[in-house]
C-alpha cells in the first residue's frame, strides 16, 4: 500500500504540498495515517509538467523523508499538473524503474493497490500487453503492467472505459487462476491536461481516495495533507473521478462501466 | 534513536539474530518497540569477525528491511563476535560514512543516542581528536567523533574509564555552551575479543539497553528481539556491562567512575 | 561488454583475484583492456560459496572501484568457488536485479555479450522460460533470460548441451525477426562444485575467455588480471570449458554440439 | 580531477549543454579528453537558478552517464544561469555531500583540482572557517572547505581577492607543513547574477579551462563540449575570469592579487 497526490490548477511550486503541510507526502513516507502500513519507505516520485509536452520524472529508491534532492527539486518547480508516490512494496525489488509515477509520452500514471496473487498470472498480465509497448516496460511491477495494459485498451482515449476494460481482464485472470487474493486499485491518471482518479477492489476494500476543490484547483490525495474537516471529499468506492481541464470534476461509476461491458 | 544488536559466543550465522527472529534488528528498522522512533530507516550496518584480526564492514544507505545483500550476507557469515545496527538519522545525513558501526584498526563501535546541540559544539568535540585519528573520520555524525574521542583517550587499553572521561569531558563542553538539550548515549564497544556495552545519560533517560546470557553465549540488545520473559536484562541506567573473553558478564557502574575522574 | 573471473580451486580470500593484482577485476572497471568499453562502470556484483548449498550474492549499482562494502568482503570472505562481474550495461538500467551473478537455488550464472536487437524478441525470449522460472525473474537484462532460458533446457544437468540448445534457439528467433545485430556470448556458469564457461558467437567475434591453471586452481577471465605471459590460455572460438571437481579442465566443441542439435 | 561547465545567458533548457554535444558534459563522465582522469564517475551535480534566490541542487552518486533522473531533470528545467559538474575523486568518499556544486544561501561553487597532502592539513584548513560556516558543512571533501574558507574571506564581496587570500593562505599551511605536492585550482563561483571562474596552480599546471562568448552568452567549461576550433579562449594560467551581470567578460590577473596580499 502506498501513498500519493494529484495537483492539478494554478501553478504552484510542489514543496507546498509535497513536502509543506503537517500531514505532507513526505511526512506520510514515514507516518501515513490511513494505509495498512504505516511507512512507505520503498523509494517515491514525482512527476511534472512544465514547459514540455511531456512530463519530467524524479524517481528514487530512498525514503522520500531523508532526501535532499526532492526537497530541492519541490523548491523550485513550479507546476500546474504534477503527481507525487511514495512507495511501500508489496514483492518486488526496491529499483528506480519500479516507482510510481510511471510515465509513457506525455502521459503519467500512479498506483496504490495490488494485483492479489500477481506472481501466478504475471506472464497472463504481461501477454496483454501488445509489443511495442512491451519494450517500454522498464521495471518487475504489477502497476506498471496495469498501465501498459491499460494505454494498450484505450486509456489515452477513454479512460474510464478502458480502465473498466483493464480490471474487467485482470480479474477474470484472476478468477481463472482461483486466485483467492483480492484485486485492490486507487491511481491517477494524466493526459497532461485532464486528470482521472479510479477507485475500485473485487471486494469492499479499495484504498481511500480523497479529493478537494478550491477556486478551480483539484487536489487527489490517498489522505488528506491537513485537517481531514478542510473540505476533503471521499471519492466513492467503485467509482472514477473525472477533471476534464477547463470543466468541473465528475464522479462516474466504475462498476457501471464493467458491468456495461459484460453485457 | 537506533536500535543495535551485539553478539559474543560460539560462531553462528548472523541471520538467526539480524533476520529471523520475530523481533529481529530487520523487523526493528520497520517497527521497533521501545524506541523514540518507530522507524530506524536512515540506512544500516554490520560488522563482524571472521579469520581476520580486523573486522568486516557492510553499510548501506538503504533500509535494512528491503536490502537484498544484507539478507545474503547474514545468510552466508558465521561468526562468534559482530554487531549490527540500524538507524535514525538526528540530523546527519544518509551516507555510508554516517553508518555504524563505525570501525578502526581492529575496533568497533556503535551507538545510539545523542549529543544535545552537537551543532553548536561540533568542532570543539572535534579538536579533542588527535591529529592521527582527525584523519580517519569518514563521516560527519556525533557518534563517529565520541568512538575517536574516546579512542584518543585509551578506549583500546581501559574501555570504561575512556568512556567516562568521554562523556565526563563532552558534558562539560555542552554545559559550558549552556545547551539544555540533554547528552544521552547507550552503546556497544569491542577489540575483537572483548565486548563492552554503556547505558548513561545526563538526565534519568538514557535510552534502553538489554542482555542474555545463554551456554556462554551473550547478546546484547536496544530491545528484546524476542519474547521479552525469556531471560533478558536490563542493564541498569548509568552503568557498563563488561564481556572479557572467558569471563562472566559484570555490571560497572559509570556514574562512579565519572565521579572518580572528578575528584 | 562486461569484465568477469570465476576461480575454483583451494579456498582464497576474494581480494586476492578481485582486488590486489595489477590488473583485477576492480581495476578493470575502470580501466578494461581488451573490452569493447574500457569503463564497467554500471554496477557488478560477486557471488561465492560457503558453508551453505546456496551462494551469497552482493551486487551494487556503483561503479566496483568506490565501493567500500566489495573491498571489504572481499578481504573477509574466504571461498573455494566464487563469480565475480563488472558490468557495462548494453541499455537495460543499472539496477541491482540487473547486475551479475545471477543466482537460482545453489547455481550461479554471469555473462558478457549481447543478444543482438533484443529488444524485438524479448518477449519470444521470455516466453521461452517455465512459469514457474519466469517468476523468478527479478530483473530485465538478455543475461538473466537466457540464464533462466538455460535452466529450463537441462542446464543443471547437461551444461554444455543446454546451452548449445538455448544459443541455437536464440539465434533462431533472431533470424526469424531479421535481426542483423550479433549474437555474442561468454559465460560462465556453476553449480558450487563444477564451473562451466563458454565463449561463441554467431559471427567469427564472441568475447574474450582465458583461463589458467595452477596447482589444481582454475582462474577463468575475461582477460588475465596480470601479466600476460604468466601461463594464460585462451579458450577457443565456439568452444566450452568444463572444469568437474575433481577432474581435469576440459575443452568442448560448442558449435558442434549445436550442429549435433541439428541433425 | 573532476570536469565542469557554468552557463550565464538567456534562459535554455539544461539538456542543450549538459547532455547533447558530442561531447556535453554527461560524456565526459565516461570520456573526459583533457583531464588527468578520462572517467569522471564519482558521482555528479547540477546546480540552477530558476524562481528563488537560492538556486537548486541536484547532487547524486552514481555516473552521470547512467542516471535517468539527470536527463528527465536537465530536458524540464531552462535556466540562465546554471553549473554541472562530473567527479573524479581524490581520496574523500563517493557520498552526495561530497559532489559539487556546493551551495550556501544563494550561492554555488564548483571546482577541479586538489589540496596536495591535505590529509595532513585538514582540520587546520578546517580552523579557517568559521563556527557560523562550520556548521553548514556536510561533506568531508576539501573543495568544500576551500569554499566555506572563501565565504569567510568574502567572497560574496571580493570573489578575486577573498580567493587569492584563501589560496594564499591554504598554500601557506602546505609549505608549513613540508608538503610537496602541489596545490591544483580550477574553479567557479556565482552568487546567482554574476559568474566568476579561477585558474590557478602553485606550479605550471593548473587544470585547463575554457569559455566562450556568443551573442551575449557565456559557457565557462574544463574542456570545450564541441569542435574546439568553435570559438573556445583559454583561461590564461593564474587568471581569473570575471562576467558581471550586463557586463563584458574580463579576465583578471589571480597571480598579482595574491602577491599584492603579500605586500
């Protein structure tokens, strides 16, 4: 289980909310609050947009509470759309390419949950995956594979179906495999304008899943960064948040949408 | 605070204490119990025995829980002497250098603890350094310069009494820099052979500090690394446990000789 | 390109193969010489048998020659049998899981070479191993598929034939693809009492591969670690070296084991 | 011998000096063509000047040549004012605290070269600076101490004149001492507006270093990063190069400012 936030309006410089408030990103690396675990020491990330269409990534294997580099770098960003991670593992191997946000084009994608019983359905996962995006895959993660399955089933262009799509496979994989661990989801999603939120579990535990809209700017938190009274709004379970640039935030349903696609 | 381990006694893996019990040093980089810090994840070390007068040495920034090599290596060295520590940073920063336990010639020495307002004294504590070991400091901590203090002052030929003159002669430093923040110091020292171990503090809190005696074999602990009824020991706050090869444990008391060096 | 030495013989501290000679292996990382890059620079790694069935594994991803923790097990670290390899990457990252030797139950595995436009076969590559290997997979590299590749054709028990089998395989797939790159391959291989090595190419260019014997010691290099005249031998083109315990170092035709395959 | 660039001019991305030319900075790790090192992999830093007063840093231990981090970070960020810097150590340890540039307050300074014997000078070089700076200090290097000395001497104020005290100085404490190695100085200076750079040796050999003007642009670097018949002018031995904000570049005489300190 991990931690991680979403910012998306006004350009702000990221130590305001990455590193600034009581209950900031980096103070969760080492005490977050409503995780299963407590510490979320196994490397972190962020990822940004500024001048470029595509994003800039900072991803690292150290805690995110003990590294000067983040400090500095949310020091001086200034940014109107950017993704923070902080990490605890749930099997695979502390390395850069296996931190979140992972990023293909101008896209960025970040995940808090797990694939129950991944090792067994790994390769089932990773066949889905079509070539050419293949030999993107830089690190061992089930959220990783998630991501690339997910821009192979349209993510970049209906991203609650697609997602929808994405779960709908994976679980039935699972359920093939009698897999009896559960499939647990909270990401973001960014096209680098708009911005998608997905909360959603086979069973009724998907992580938390905040959000908070204050004159046009959209923060998406695992848990809120300061007193949980300021506004703060439980995205539903099973449900997907939609921040189209320029319109207001949407709340669609998840389960609606695979249901839809069983049909 | 950090939390460390050292043993003595017939040569055993080093895995059956670091990794594998319940409460192993492992576990207590995630979760320890009686520490300020529930969290010792500012990297590790171990040092060991083998067929050499002088110890090995493995550091690392990274946490001890997710640290591969570490797991391998406590998998792979037998030894009848070696400690391991793992740490939480007071305000140094994460290197290697930084990690205990820190070594010199045929010593080691680990610590866990504090100088009150080390910044504001830093160099006066250094100057006690002789120019010869001024040179073999690596690092940047308080803990590395009090074992090459207490070296310059004959930790090598008497082990509690350079001890004492250490932290007699630091206090005076602090208190004549008025710092109210308190010194407090609980650690471990051997040549290779012989094990000390010192619990003192300026104020009644020195951090904890436990003992077993099992068939000749001692442990010595921050905190039970396993259930806490099966023989351990306090060491009594003020006091230096004192391990000669061949010998029984005894109890010093520290506070006595600090007295001692007063008159 | 990579550099490495595998010694098997009466047991030796590893500094005195790995770092003492002129021309050691950490020497070679910086400074190659019969290396298409001079530098190996993109992590290493050492892999050793002791009192265990199983190896120790320490691998890092920085450079070899500033890494205080190799010096100093190598100085502690006494083995009849051990790996070690300094790697130059060929484009998949500098993580841990991707540094040699790679380990699966008591055998070890390092290589130096490159599956030609790997990239656009990886997946036919993969699909190549057992589930059951396949999770085993921790990292990325061509090394570490062909290795478990290898395992799933016998390699435990005919090292020779398994990989003239996995080679001719590979090789297969890349023609299939069109792909013009080369396949190049030196390796060496053991199950903690046997050593295997093996230098081939699809074109007339595999690595470098020496060897020497001395008193029953055997020293397998990548290119001799001092002077060249002090009894090195090269291990013919397309050839394999079979070194069993107890018996003598002998040298197999691997290209013709492979046409056996095809017949 | 480590190699280095600064950038004072209209804003651009980082990546068009750093990590483009043929032979940009990030090359140089690997393949340094003038310095006494080829390989420059001791670990790295950029530091720029973007919104704040006080610049960014971003300082990391392995090769430049293989950090994915530098290259997002170098391709997002566009400054007018930046240093980056490969290193070779000398002795101290691969540890971010020892990789330049280093800052204090809005302040960056880089540097190439070395106190000969400085082992046997350090803490005397150490006493130089001040209990206010001494306290900033966080590696163990002697470029930053030549740098917190410089700060004491004022530098901020008198960048020639603080620093040909220092060198003086420093100088003095090798030939105190009866050291004969030599004092090595190549280096720069900005106080985020103006730019300066020094070459300097106590005997012929200071490191090289070059800079070139176009259209209002200044590039200082150790050696050119593309075609050197490109309009590169060496900075003279014993010179220093002074480029005041909205002023020519001038080259000031470092050998006569230290001997009128004399008189």
């Amino acid at each position: 289980m991990c931690r991680f936030l979403a910012y998306r309006g006004e350009p702000i410089f990221l130590d305001e909310l990455v590193c600034a408030p009581a209950h900031s990103l980096v103070h969760q690396s080492l005490h977050a609050t409503e995780a299963k675990t407590e510490t979320n020491g196994d490397g972190f990330g962020i990822g940004w947009y500024g001048e470029r269409k595509e994003p800039g990534i900072y991803r690292e294997v150290r805690p995110a509470w003990s590294d000067e580099n983040l400090r500095s770098l949310c020091e001086q960003v200034r940014s109107g759309l950017f993704f923070a991670h902080v990490r605890a593992s749930t099997g695979t191997s502390t390395t850069r390419a296996n931190c979140h946000p992972f990023s293909h084009g101008r896209y960025l994608f970040m995940h808090n949950g797990q694939i129950g019983g991944y090792a067994r359905i790994k390769r089932k996962i990773e066949a889905m995956i079509p070539d050419e995006l293949y030999d993107r895959r830089q690190g061992t993660t089930d959220s990783e594979a998630i991501f690339l399955v997910a821009l192979a089933k349209g993510l970049a262009d209906e991203p609650v179906t697609a997602m929808a799509r994405t779960l709908k496979q994976i679980r039935g994989l699972m359920e093939e495999a009698g897999i009896e661990e559960a499939l647990r989801f909270t990401a973001a999603f960014t096209d680098g304008e708009n911005l998608w939120a997905y909360r959603w579990a086979c069973d009724a535990k998907p992580p938390t899943l905040y959000f908070r809209e204050e004159k046009g700017n959209l923060l998406v938190v695992s848990e809120p960064i300061d007193d949980k009274t300021k506004g703060w709004r439980e995205v539903p379970k099973g449900c997907s948040l939609v921040a189209r640039a320029g319109g207001n935030v949407a709340v669609h349903c998840l389960n609606e949408a695979m249901a839809q696609l069983a049909a």
